[in-house]
C-alpha cells in the first residue's frame, strides 16, 4: 500500500476498507515509515484503525517526535494496550527517548509486574546487553521430559518474542539450551537433560552490545543468553536485536572515520542545523591544526621565493601521504571492529605494514621520479629529492595510520576517530616537515 | 581449548581424550581459527578425530588453502561422509573456490541427486542470492493439519537446517507461511491454510544478496524465501547467512572508500605482496592526478615568486575541501548501503548540502579570518580572500561529494569507489584552480 491510497481511502472515509487492507497487506516497519509524512491528525486516525499487535508494532518503528504525538493524542486506555502489547525491549527503547512527563504518564498505565522489569533494564548502561535484551524467554527444567516442554512452550509461546532456542536453567542459573528442532525430533518420553545442550555460550548484561552482536554473527545463533553479575539468567539476544545493532554502530563507525559526530537519526531525518552541528567540530579542529602545517611552510618562505616549483609538489606529497595513513588506518580500524585485530597485535601490524610501506614507496618513488623527468618538472636531482621525500612520506602515513587505531582502542577511546581526517592531518604535518628539510639540504636553500 | 591444549595432547598422543574435549569443548567456527596455525600433518590429524557433522561445519569455516590440503589428505570415503553432511550451501561456496582437478573430484564422491542441486546452484551469478540460499527447507501443503505438519518436522527436520519458518506451496508456488511458534500454539486440528500467512516478503534468485540482507535486517526476518523466474520456490536465505553477507559487504564497502581494492582474506591473512597489490593501484592513480594541481600552481610561478606566503594556505585549504567533501560523499555512500537514499533523491540531497555547505563556510570562514589576522599571516585583504575560496572550496566539495556517489550508484558502479581518496584528489585541482584565480585577481599578480 502507497502513501497515496492511504489517503486517498482516508479522503474518502471508507475505514473499514482501510482497516481491512492495512490488516493484511502492511508491514508495520512501512507504515511506520509512511506516516512520517502525515500531519498528525491522519497520522493517530491511521493509527486508531490497527489491531493492537500492529499498533504496538508500528509504534515500536516509529521516530520519537512522532510517538511523543501519538502518546498526547490517545487515551490512557488505548495506550494501556499498547504497552501491554509492546516486548519489553521495545518498551524499554522508547522510554529512553521520552521527556520524563511522558515517561510517567506510560509508565502509569503499565501493570506493576511489568513496570518493575522496564525500571530494572533502564538501569543497564546505553550499548550494554542489558539495554538491548528481552526478558521474556521459554526456560525449561532439566528433569521435564519432551513433551511436557512442548505443552510448556503451547501455553507461553504466545507471548514470548522467541521460542527457538528454549533455556534450561536451575535456582535461575543457566545450565543448557535446547533448540525447539532438538525437541521436535527427539522421542517425547526422554528428559530435557539427556537432550540439552551444556556447552554455550552467553554473555554478560554490561558486555558491549557490539560484542554481543559480534558472537551471534560468528556462531550464527538465533539468540544468546544473557546472565547477570550473579550468574543468574535475566534475559536473552535476538538474532533481529544484533542486526540493528550491527547495522547502527556501523553506520556510527563509518560517521566517525569521515570526521561526522554520529546521531541516531537517519540522513533526511536530520535538519540542515543537527547536520553543521555534527560536521562542523572536526572541520574546525582540522582547519586549525592546519596551521602548523602553514607555520612549517612559513618559515621556508626564502627558499619558496627563489624555487617556487617546489610548492606544486606539495598537494601530491600530503595527498600521497593521506591515502596511505588512511590504507592502514581503516583496514585497522575495521579489523577492530570485527574483532580480527587486537592491541596485543601492535608489533605485529607495524612490521607487516612497514614491509608494506617499503614496497609501495620503491614503486611509487620510481614512477613518479620517471614522471617529473618526462614532463621536465626537474632534473635527476629533483626527481631524486622528491622520490626520498615520498620514501618517508609513506612510511610515516603507514605506521601513524595502523598504530594510532590500536592506541584508541587500549585506553578507551573509539578507534574510528584515528581515521582518514585526522591521520591526513598528522601526516600533511610530518610530510612538509620532512619535504623542506630534504629539499633545503640538497637544494642549499 | 586453547591451540597448546590441542598440540600438548597431540604430543602426548592422547587421542581419545582429545577427541572427547573437542566434541564437548569446541565451536567449529574457532577450531578452523586454530587449526590455521597448524601444518598440514596436524591439523589433518586433529581433523580425522572429529565426529562426522563437526567435521563438515570444521571444514565449512576454513580457509581455502587449508581446504585444499585437506581434500589431498582424506581418501574418497572420507570426503564423501563430509560432502553428505555438509549443507548445500556451504557444499557450493566451498566448490566455488577450489581449482578444477579438486571439483571434479569433490562432485564425484557426492550422489546424483545433491550433485545435481550443486550443479545447479553453481550457476547463479556471484553475490546474487541464489548464490548464497538453502535448499533444504520444510515445505508444507494448505490442507495439512496442523498434527501432521508437526509429524512432517519430526521425520524430515534433522536434515534442514532450519524449521523455525515452514513454507506452504503448491504447484511449487509459495503461497503462504507458517512459523512454527503458530504451529505449535495452534489447535491440532487446524489446517495449515487456517494459520498461513499468505502476506510474505520473498525475493528473487537474482537478487543481489546485499539487499535480500538488508530486507531480512529491516523486517526481523529469521529466513526469506527465494523463488525462480517462474515464480516457484527453490530455496530460502537465512538470518545467519544474512548477517554474514552484511558483515562482508560493509567491510568490502570500507575498504574501497579508503582506496583499498577489497579482497575476501582476512587483514593477517593477507601477504605483504597481495596488500601491495590490493593497495597500490589507488595510490599511483590518484598520485598521478595530483599532477594536474601541480601543473596549476606551476602556472602560478610568478605570483609565488612574489608572494610565497601564498603557498602556505594550500594544505590547509585542499584538506579543508577534502574533508567538507568526504563527509559529504560518505554519508551518501552509506545512505545507498542501507537503502535509505536512492538515485532519485539527487536534487533533495543536492539542496540539502548546498544549505550545509553555506552554513559551514560561514563558520569557517570568520573563524579562519580571526585566525590570520591574530597571527599576523595577513590583513583584512588576506583574510577575506582566503575566506572566499573557502566558502567555494566548501560548496564545490559538498557538491561533488554528495553527487558522485549517486551517479556511480545510477551507472551501476559501486558508490564506494568515489570516498575520501577520490573526492579529495578532485577537491584538491578544483581547489587551487579557485584559489589562484582569486588571489591573483585580488592581489593583481
């Protein structure tokens, strides 16, 4: 369904026939999306003609201007259902976007069993387990047999998100899982134990979401347990959670390394105003480290008035340079991030990229040294000066660029920062350095 | 179990006892990690100990050097017990990359029937999602009870590898889905048409497998189906393969936006000379096209010869502009990525950034201009100027950044080829073009 027969049915009242088509042939992560673009009058009317499952799922995608709308308009009974619909993940995501007036007011209108859950998972830290975890999971005990689980899972299933992996647990610790194909397949006479599975994994609630997500993608689990401090099980991973959660810190990782302070909201999503605010602090840190770099060239000011050919091959240097601090930085930065390379592996990355740098700088240097005599930018001697200037260039980018990835990691920091802006900058700087005192040695400048 | 475990008790000839920990103790996924670290004798030692099925998921994960050595090692019989367990899948991905003589010789020790569903599967184009689907999956029929899907699982499902989703079909046409938490919390006596969903998201086997993972990402999907041109279903994609699709395309993504040719092996298990090869295309391209701005300052001799404190502005103005424009193209190339921006949002995205870039050049520009004139590397004159070529360096590189990656996307090209590297070397010649133009109007030289 288009936005357009949307409206068109809404025109035209016919809201039985709207309610029908949105019942069978909607998705609510689309109609979320299309009511973005309606006033919020249609918006709330669209909105009061879903069956409860889809409201509650429709809300669950929707951006928080437009449910901070949506939660003034309606009744406190009509969003009684919607909370109760809600899983508590989702629950707990808009809560934590919501102005503290609207929180009580939802809050208010939750059943006291599932407020103390919603005030217990607010408390986890933002991009912990804890925080993006479902509480409600089918846990099983060691000595019931098949098919007293299967009668089990017939009675709940209905209101637990998944009920794929099933949790064997003891005085609430974990101590196996069963796969429902497990249950299905084995003879409904035996145990739950003889079928369990005891080897598998889990993660804590202040484990990094990434992390978590990290482990699913590896293992390709359906769900991971969760355990609190105590070793007790609080809740589980889905697979959907850790693809959001995979898909958004990527997008974060990729915001940063082009120098953009990442923010939740999409490209059109955000104003021209948010957009200056996220672009303009690194802009600004970088156009005035580049004042060093103007400082260096300054101080060559004589030797700049009587060659100045010699300031044409400055963008070639620092942009040579640039690429190769950002070769190394994002292939380390991205290893990082999957988990392929850690600090312990410094030593390891700086020799592997220093051979690296050694064999891109005798090509470079050679190509480039055969260019300048062709086209009669310089003699021998100049196609020399530059050749070793470019030698130290890369070397310089490819060592800053792998190692300063690493050094974010170890004390804390996120490793995308060290990438293309920054590094280019720091190489720009050692660059021009090293460039005039080559060219003022050999030149007796 | 860590790698000096596993050789201890090799060592030790403890072969029982390190069969037993492997079975117990040991994902897969982390053994083929391991096992890379072995030579050839061991790690076929270690891999003969395995049971039948952690054989064939062992295998699935290696790498295909290890794969090869393998496949020289076992006998026929061997490698028939892993072509049977293996899934289809895998079975395909791993044939995909083996040289001739190994292929002919892998598909002479598997069965008719699943040789003929490789062959099969073996001819859909790379990265499309016929390419990476299952064939086994549970396909049920609309007059079934819901007792006698059930049945159906318990006798076919040990070998799908997945029955969370169950497919209605008939005349091979998908025609509906059951979940299986419907079936099991559904009365016995129901019928599978009674609890079908028959509005389901599905794709083509021509599809590229990027967007079948985005689809399975935005819609919390455990599977997707597949069907052929004529619309019958032949297989489905499911959430774990997804999940690993996205974890490739991304890092392919970033590696070609820092100007990285991607390839398939890990940053460690690449050699120094492949990371040559993969790194210095880019490099002497985008060198090479640095000659183009030199040959602008070049033109310029004079004016530098008089005023040689010009030249001092260029790394800050070219890194400026190459930063304006990577944030740009990168928030482009990713909104392609995850399906937000399409070719046909050009103008809106074209607007958008021209109303960033004036907002950006403003700040900039007055913050730049304080900064001469405090530090004395100008008067107001100076000031001004430098402050209008940023503000056209600013606009020009939001521009292009934003646009390129559009019009690569729209020719079929993929988006991430014009990142920083790119965008910087076109920013950089437009750059001085502007900036000598107006200096030398300005200053009259």
């Amino acid at each position: 369904m288009t936005e357009e027969r949307i409206k068109d049915m809404l025109d035209a009242r016919e809201y039985k026939e709207l309610k029908e088509e949105l019942e069978t042939n909607m998705y609510p992560v689309d109609l979320a999306e299309i009511l973005e673009e309606f006033d919020q009058k249609h918006m709330v009317l669209v909105f009061r003609l879903l069956a409860k499952e889809e409201a509650a799922e429709t809300f669950s995608y929707m951006n928080s201007d437009m449910r901070e709308d949506l939660i003034n308009a309606l009744t406190d009974s009509e969003l009684e259902e919607i909370m109760e619909e809600m899983y508590l993940d989702d629950t707990v995501d808009v809560l934590e976007e919501m102005p503290a007036n609207v929180v009580d007011r939802l809050l208010m209108v939750t059943d006291a069993e599932k407020r103390q859950q919603i005030n217990q998972l607010l408390q986890y830290p933002e991009d912990s387990a804890g925080s993006v975890m479902n509480v409600d999971y089918i846990a099983l005990r060691r000595e019931m047999t098949v098919a007293d689980s299967i009668l089990k899972i017939r009675q709940v299933g209905l209101n637990r998100e998944t009920i794929y992996t099933c949790y064997v647990t003891e005085q609430r610790h974990l101590i196996g899982q069963v796969d429902i194909k497990e249950l299905l397949t084995s003879s409904e006479s035996k145990t739950v134990e003889e079928i369990m599975d005891t080897n598998m994994l889990y993660a804590r609630t202040t484990d990094d979401q990434e992390d978590v997500a990290n482990i699913i993608t590896k293992y390709g689990l359906i769900a991971l347990p969760i355990v609190d401090h105590e070793n007790c099980m609080v809740g589980i991973v889905t697979v959907d959670d850790a693809m959001q959660v995979l898909q958004d810190e990527t997008t974060e990782d990729i915001s940063i390394m082009a120098g953009v302070n990442p923010n939740e909201d999409s490209y059109f999503g955000t104003s021209i105003f948010e957009h200056v605010k996220s672009r303009i602090p690194w802009l600004l840190f970088l156009m005035l480290s580049a004042t060093v770099t103007q400082m260096i060239m300054n101080s060559y000011e004589n030797a700049l008035a009587l060659m100045p050919q010699l300031a044409g091959f400055v963008p070639m240097l620092t942009g040579t340079g640039g690429n190769c601090g950002s070769q190394s930085s994002t292939l380390v930065i991205r290893g990082l991030a999957v988990g392929e390379i850690e600090f312990s592996d410094l030593f390891k990355v700086i020799w592997k990229e220093i051979r690296i740098a050694f064999c891109i700088s005798i090509i470079l240097s050679v190509v480039n040294g055969i260019r300048i005599m062709l086209m009669g930018q310089g003699d021998a001697m100049m196609a020399f000066t530059i050749g070793l200037t470019m030698a130290c260039t890369v070397l310089i980018a490819k060592v800053v660029g792998c190692t300063l990835p690493l050094i974010a990691k170890k004390i804390g920091l996120d490793p995308a920062i060290m990438a293309t802006p920054l590094i280019s900058t720091l190489v720009d700087i050692s660059t021009i350095s090293v460039y005039f005192a080559i060219v003022s040695y050999v030149f007796h400048l």
